[in-house]
C-alpha cells in the first residue's frame, strides 16, 4: 500500500474475479436491484489485444460499461489479499439456492 491507497492493476482485480466465480466462491442474488446489469456487463467484458501487444481489459460494446464489474472485482480482491479471512465453516446462514443467479 501507499499513503493514498493501493495501486492495483486492473488485470490482477480481475484474475482474482474470474477465479471466484469459475470455483464458485460467490453467486450472484437475484434479489438485487442490479443482479441483471453486473450479469449483462459481466458477459460483455472482454480481454482485447492491441496492435502493439498491450492487453487490456473492458466492456465489448460501447453502450455497456464495466462498472459493477470493476467494482465487484476490487472488493473481491481487497477480501482474497487484504481482509483478514473469516470462518468457512458458517452454517447459519438461511442459504436457498434458487434464490441466486
């Protein structure tokens, strides 16, 4: 960290992202307001070559935006490699898989 923060490259946010979901770690409510635009952004947010061989990451199309995506990505990081770990092993929470995306 610096005195102004953390200074992350946004391929590692988004590594730490994709791992999540494809060992899924996290699901996705559908009783949030916004469930549907993080899924829409999250299927539209490609890797892209350039010309000069730099990858960068972002929204596919022009009319979508990388928002939630980048913002989910940086709390799931922040959580992987910052926070402190929780206990696993929680078994109160009132869990109904229909309930998510």
């Amino acid at each position: 960290p610096t005195d102004e923060g953390y200074n992350v490259p946004k391929l590692e946010i988004i590594s730490v992202l994709q791992v999540l979901l494809q060992n899924a770690r996290y699901k996705v409510s559908k009783k949030l307001q916004l469930a549907p635009h993080f899924l829409k952004e999250l299927q539209n947010f490609k890797y892209k070559m350039s010309d000069s061989g730099t990858m960068t990451m972002e929204a596919d199309k022009e009319t979508i935006h990388d928002d939630l995506v980048l913002s989910v990505g940086i709390a799931m990081w922040y959580a992987e490699t910052i926070a402190k770990p929780v206990n696993q092993n929680i078994t109160s929470v009132d869990y109904n898989p229909y309930d998510y995306i």
